[in-house]
C-alpha cells in the first residue's frame, strides 16, 4: 500500500489518462462518435484523446469551457459562463477516428446512436450514492438536456468523468429538489446517474487497484486535494507510485 496526495489539477489528468484506456471510449472512438462536451476536466481528456490521435497542437485546454466556477470576485454571466467566448473552440466530437472541428453536442446530438458515447462533467458527486450532479444555468438545460435526449431516447452511453474535490454527502436527488423549487434563487441542479468515474475508479481503470479517499485538504496550493490509499499487487503499484509521481507535477488549471 501506498498513499498519494492529488490536486484538483492532478486529479484531472489521472481521470484524463484513466478515461482513454476505457472500451467503451476506445471503441467509440474506433468504430462510432465520442462527444467530449466542453468543461475543465473533460479538456484534460480531449488532451489526451487528441494526443493519441496526432491532433493536440489544434486545441487549447484554456478556453474549452461554458459554465464555470470562478472566485466570486471573478466576473460571470447570469448564466456562469465567461463574459468572452469569442474563442470557444466547440465541443470535441470525434466520429470514426476524425475530429469534427467546432462541432457541438448540439449539432450532432440527433444523429448519435447506442454504441456512441458522452462525457459530460459534474458539480457534484455522491461517490456512495454513484450519481452526480450538474449545475444548470441555461433556462433550457444546457448541454446536458441536449445529451440526455440520446442517452434516454436512444441509449447512448453517458460516461461523467468528477473530481472527488466535488464530493458531498446529502442525497443528489433531494438536493436537485431543493435547488429546483419554483421560487429559489442560483442555479438549478439535474442528477445524473451515467457510469461516475472519479480518482477512485481512475485508479482501477488505469492500474487494476483499489484505492480508497482516506482524508483530503491543504494549504498553500493544496486546498481541495485528496489523499488516497492505494493497495494492490506490489508490481502494479509500483508502476502506478511512478506515473502518479508524473501526474502530480500537473500545474494548477488557469484561464
């Protein structure tokens, strides 16, 4: 066994590098349409896809994002997003190996079909409940009520790549109840319950071990980090001791 300290940023990167060893993400990729819809951690994953695919010098991570979670003082739209978007790149839709440049889900959304895949980030995640929670600013739901017109009506699968810095501890459902009352104020909350992959699950898709959030927290850069206890085969964790050394060099997110 071996314990780990992960940024937020870090964390990203693992969930990034744990999502393109993934078979239903590979076989998307290969044989159908993968839609990487725009978000901080799902832009480390489009790094990584796009690497594998020879395309990474066309995107940057930094602007891949709609709503967003910024310091107060930092200035948002009434619907959470950047007061500039004008360098947007679209979502990242990949079908048969090509990258569709400046596609989003919203165009491409009623062609997608069972066997096709999206990501889709979250605000929350109950790791023990299995379901998370995105914030919803857009009076028509956002990427995720185009996206769950395929996963519902066609069953298209819904995969949520999560940061464990995201973690809460009340029931998602109820909490959505609460934050969609007629009459509240702030943004509304739609539970998901698509395969959750967080730094846990990271762990096991990229390693084969068990890792288990043993505390979290800290200072001077390492505010919202997790430590985890990691066990398994002495050969495999000390591959996993080596990459994971690697991952936490990850410099924090910036805009």
């Amino acid at each position: 066994m071996f314990q780990v300290v992960l940024t937020p940023s870090a964390g990203k990167r693992l969930i990034a590098k744990a999502i393109i060893e993934h078979q239903s993400v590979i076989s998307a990729i290969e044989k159908g349409t993968l839609v990487i819809i725009a978000g901080t951690t799902n832009g480390y994953i489009a790094e990584e896809i796009l690497k594998s695919l020879g395309r990474l010098s066309d995107f940057n991570r930094n602007y891949f994002i709609r709503g967003v979670v910024l310091p107060p003082a930092m200035e948002t739209t009434e619907y959470g997003r950047l007061p500039d978007e004008s360098k947007f790149p679209g979502d990242v839709v990949i079908s048969k190996g090509n990258w569709q440049k400046g596609k989003t889900i919203f165009d491409i959304v009623d062609g997608l079909k069972e066997g096709d895949v999206i990501l889709k980030g979250a605000n929350c995640v109950n790791p023990i409940q299995k379901k998370a929670g995105i914030l919803i600013g857009h009076p028509k739901g956002g990427t995720i009520g185009a996206a769950m017109q395929a996963v519902i009506g066609r069953r298209v699968k819904l995969i949520v790549p999560v940061g464990l810095e995201k973690r809460i501890f009340d029931d998602v459902d109820e909490i959505a109840r609460i934050m969609n009352e007629p009459g509240a104020s702030g943004p509304r909350l739609f539970p998901v319950s698509g395969e959750i992959i967080t730094e846990i699950e990271a762990v096991e898709l990229l390693f084969g071990l068990k890792a288990k959030l043993v505390a979290g927290g800290g200072v001077c850069g390492a505010e919202g980090s997790i430590r985890l206890a990691i066990t398994g085969d002495k050969e495999r964790l000390d591959k996993a001791q080596s990459i994971l050394s690697e991952i936490n060099k990850e410099k924090p997110f910036e805009i």
